[in-house]
C-alpha cells in the first residue's frame, strides 16, 4: 500500500521594485529564495515580465530532460560535483 503525498513548493513573487539591490525588498526577497532553497529545493517564481509563451517553452524542454532514459543519463557521469546527471 502506498501513500500519495502532495508538496506544495514556495511560490515568489519577483516584483521589480524588489529586485533593486540593497533595499529592504531585496533582502526580504533574498530571504525568502534561500529558505525556499533550503527547505525544498526549488521554488516557483511568478514574475510578470516571464510571458506565458517563454514559460510554457521552457517548462516542455524540461520535461524531455527528465524523460531522457536512465540508462542514456548514466552514460554521462563525472567525477566532479554538479556535472552530468
């Protein structure tokens, strides 16, 4: 018998007044990125300056990343961290 579990990861919202270095949005919004990082591993980012078309295009190139087959994966190892599968 299984457990099916639903995670809710953060969801951000990048406001461009926010993304001006030093203020006390960005810290706030530094914040928020690294405790998402730190918790979940990711994190969704709602920024309204993404259109629907580029989010939509990189979401389908992910999917075939992830459905390439683990034994073509395997193929591609190495010895130093975060490179290869």
């Amino acid at each position: 018998m299984g457990v099916q579990v639903e995670i809710e990861f953060p969801i951000i919202e990048f406001r461009p007044s926010d993304l001006k270095r030093g203020t006390d949005g960005w810290h706030r919004l530094c914040k928020r990125v690294r405790e998402a990082c730190e918790t979940f591993g990711c994190f969704e980012v709602v920024y309204e300056k993404i259109s629907a078309k580029a989010r939509e295009e990189t979401f389908g190139l992910m999917k075939e990343l992830v459905e390439v087959p683990v034994e073509r994966k395997q193929k591609n190892a190495s010895p130093m961290p975060y490179h290869g599968w």
